[in-house]
C-alpha cells in the first residue's frame, strides 16, 4: 500500500488537462501550478491525499454542471482517478460489527 505523501502518477491527456486548467472553479492553484509544470508527454504525480482532494472537486463540479458533455467529460475523468484510488485500497476489506450489548 502506498504512503498517503508518496507521489502517484497519473497521465492525463491534454483535453484532460484542460478540462480541469479551463472548467474547474474551485481547486486549490497548487493543483494547477503541478499540471502546467508537467509535460504533456509525461504523467503528472500528486500525493494520494491530493489526488483525493482533486476528485472531491471534480466531482462537486459534475454535480453543479448544467452542461451535459462537460458533466460527461468530468465523471469519466473521475472515474479515471478514483481507479487510481481504488488500486491502492487492500483487495479485501473487513467489516466488524458490535453485537447488541458488546461495548
């Protein structure tokens, strides 16, 4: 499992890139400062509490677009990233649940 600081990359392609450069409104500038510094041909690393971050702003901005190929283009992109996120989760995961009376 990884380290949540380790860098995790990721290749976005550059209509991905845009997409969150031009349609994102809230993100922190440090996401995109990472992005424009990244070359095209090279995948772009954030640590996983940052790529979780910037899932959470893509998902608020599906959530809020009124435009329907704009709200297409950003869930497949966060699908894209939540597999990232999801490879790093343990294959099984155990659930424990506390009988009534136990405390």
């Amino acid at each position: 499992m990884k380290k949540p600081e380790q860098k995790v990359p990721l290749a976005l392609t550059e209509a991905e890139r845009k997409l969150i450069l031009d349609d994102l409104m809230y993100f922190e500038e440090q996401y995109a400062s990472v992005i424009r510094a990244t070359p095209t041909d090279q995948p772009v690393r954030f640590a996983l509490d940052d790529w979780k971050n910037l899932i959470g702003c893509i998902a608020a901005e599906a959530n809020q677009a009124r435009d329907k190929r704009l709200k297409k283009e950003l869930d497949r992109l966060h699908a894209r990233i939540r597999s990232l996120l999801e490879d790093d989760k343990p294959l099984t995961t155990l659930k424990i649940y506390r009988g009534a009376g136990e405390g």
